[in-house]
C-alpha cells in the first residue's frame, strides 16, 4: 500500500504546523498535544514518505527538500477541507 493511502488529517495538520513552527514543543502546544505525541506523528510521517522531513539544528526543525515540495499543497488540502 502507497504511504500516501494510510496518511490521515491529523498528521497533516502536524506536517503543517511544523514546517510553519519548525519546532515540536511550540507544535505540541499550539495542537494541545504533548511533544512525545508530536514526535510519534513525525515518526510515522518519516516512515509513510521515506524521508526525515526535518532535521534537527539547535532548538529548530529544518525542513528536507521533500517537507518543504509538501508545504503548498498541503496548506491546499487543509484550506479545502475547512471550507
């Protein structure tokens, strides 16, 4: 199966608020998740799209190549489901 096909709203919504954050525990906040939470969901992300999505550099998350192609059409897909 596809990763793409197991991908769910909520992990979306992660994807999106870290690469706008770029930090877990500002994500986990603004979610009302804990960071471990946070952390399990860039875990399964990192599995579904083969790829670290993001690096970690001091007290930041640097966003990979593939996280950042993802940035437009996923703010898309958001923007859509919320209408």
């Amino acid at each position: 199966m596809n990763g793409i096909n197991r991908l769910d709203i909520k992990q979306l919504r992660v994807l999106q608020a870290l690469l706008d954050l770029k930090n877990l525990s500002k994500v986990a906040r603004k979610m009302g998740l804990t960071q471990q939470a946070i952390s399990e969901q860039l875990r399964k992300l990192r599995d579904l799209f083969d790829d670290r999505l993001f690096i970690r550099q001091g007290n930041s998350m640097v966003p990979t190549p593939k996280a950042l192609s993802m940035q437009q059409p996923i703010n898309d897909i958001l923007d859509l489901l919320q209408k």
